[in-house]
C-alpha cells in the first residue's frame, strides 16, 4: 500500500497529464469448472448460474468465478414503421430517448421491419419493463406518449452463434479461480459441498456436474516430489535430480493438456466471437 501511496502522492507529473491509475496485479489460477446443464431454457440455464456464481463467491475462502458459453442479455424494442409515422418519429429519436433516460438499462436494440439501432447503456440484469414508463413524446398538454405506449417490448439474448454443452446437453459453464495464496485444495472442496448441497433442489431436467478439477493432481505431485527428495539423500544424486527434473515436466505437460487446452479452445472460440460483435456493432451504428 506504501508504494501506491507514493506513487499517487508523485508532483512532477506534467500539468496536462491525466491521474495515475493504479492496479495491483494478483495471481489467480483457474481450479475447476462447473457445468449448469439440461434440457431447460436458455434463459433458464443463464439465471440459475447466476445464482450458483453469486453462491460460490461468498463461499469461505473462494473469491473469484466468472460466467462463460452463455449469450448477454438484450432487451428487444420493436416499434412498427406505421406507429412511427404516426407519431412523427424516427429510430434515431426512440433511441436517443432511451439513451437519455435516468434508468441504469443493460445493451439492447429497436427494431422496425426497415431497419433497427442498437442502444448502449450501463447496467446489467435489468428487464424490458423497466423500460415501459421512458418517456418519447410530450405533448402540448403536458401528457407524454411513453415507450411501453408505441412499443413491443421484449427480454432476449444477443443475436450471436454461442453455446456450451456438456453431457450433450445445452450448458452454461463456470469457471472458478485460486487467487492469489488462497488454498486449491480448499477451494475445490468448498465447492464440490456446495455441489452436493443444491443437486437436489435442482429444477426438472436441469443437472450440475464439474469437470477441469485442477487439485486431484496436488497430493501426487506433492508426494512424488517428496520420495524423490528423500531418495536424493542417498547414492546417484545428479542422475535422481535429472529424473526429478524430467518427471516435474511430465507432470506439468500433463496438467497443461488436461487443464487448458479444452478451456483454451472454447475462450478463443468466445474471444473471436467478441471481436465479430465488435465489427458488426461498429457497422450497425
């Protein structure tokens, strides 16, 4: 903390320099991964590892999940051309009107059969209700003619080709990290308890399983690396520290091939299909 302190408390930066933002970077290590899955809704599936996510962060000693091979959620605003006309508006107007409003409202788009605008806003878990009272119009009389009024709204996903499976089935996956000294072991054991706890209470047709479980290979390595530093005690000791060595390799290999190439793949499949959003929101707007 004294060094961000200082760094912060720096006077000789140039007048028009912007202030230092300072970031502490903390080791985390993915540990193991959970599968929500089942034939159930998209949206379904999406909430209910929300929750689980939400659950396992205030686990004792577990601080860091994230949500991936589910869509984001978008709120749909769909506004026929006639309406518009008679209303004298534009998309370009129903957009700005929804971008102004004091609400904190997740992405989404207006559509119409000539064309649609996406909408950008802060926020997140929010529902097309919560649009219904924006006001669009006012009229001389000092009514308002409001969005809900002209409009079909409507809670849906992102129009992007992502998906999860496990099992076969539809899927939404977490993933769990060891951050910084927090313990694997204890880390994988909190949440395959809480594991069995909801199994359960599950809904009809929707299952829980993990897979990735980083920390089954810690005891072994640990013992391995245990009977070959008391082996080398004895006779043979550069040829032992080879074999110690080499099998430390192996058992890295093992893990790297075992642990990250499958979640590896899926986050490049999910990084390219960030970067084609990316194109096709920039060609939209």
């Amino acid at each position: 903390m004294k060094k961000f302190e200082t760094i912060i408390s720096i006077g000789t930066f140039p007048e028009d320099a912007e202030e230092p933002v300072v970031r502490e970077v903390i080791r985390r290590n993915n540990v193991i991964w959970i599968a929500v899955y089942g034939d159930a809704p998209e949206k379904t599936l999406k909430y209910l590892a929300e929750k689980i996510m939400d659950d396992i962060t205030s686990l004792k000693g577990v601080t860091l999940a994230n949500l991936l091979g589910v869509r984001k959620g978008e709120i749909q605003i769909e506004i026929s051309e006639s309406v518009l006309c008679q209303y004298g508006l534009t998309l370009g107007h129903v957009a700005d009107a929804v971008r102004k409003t004091s609400l904190d409202l997740p992405a989404g788009r207006i559509k119409t059969t000539g064309g649609e605008i996406l909408v950008r806003t802060k926020g997140r878990r929010y529902h097309a209700t919560d649009y219904s009272n924006v006001a669009i119009l006012s009229r001389p009389d000092g009514s308002i003619v409001t969005l809900g009024e002209i409009a079909r709204l409507n809670d849906g996903f992102e129009d992007v080709d992502l998906f999860a499976r496990f099992q076969g089935k539809p899927a939404a996956l977490i993933r769990v990290f060891r951050v910084a000294d927090q313990n694997a072991l204890a880390v994988v054991k909190q949440v395959k308890s809480y594991i069995e706890r909801i199994r359960p209470g599950l809904p009809a047709g929707v299952k829980i399983g993990y897979f990735g479980d980083d920390s089954k290979y810690l005891p072994e390595l640990k013992s391995r690396y245990a009977e070959l530093s008391f082996s080398m005690e004895g006779e043979g000791k550069e040829q032992k520290e080879a074999m110690a060595v080499s099998l430390g390799f192996g058992v890295l290999f093992a893990t790297f091939v075992t642990l990250l190439l499958i979640p590896c793949g899926y986050l490049i499949l999910e990084d390219m299909h960030n970067v084609l959003r990316a194109i096709k929101e920039k060609f939209t707007y």
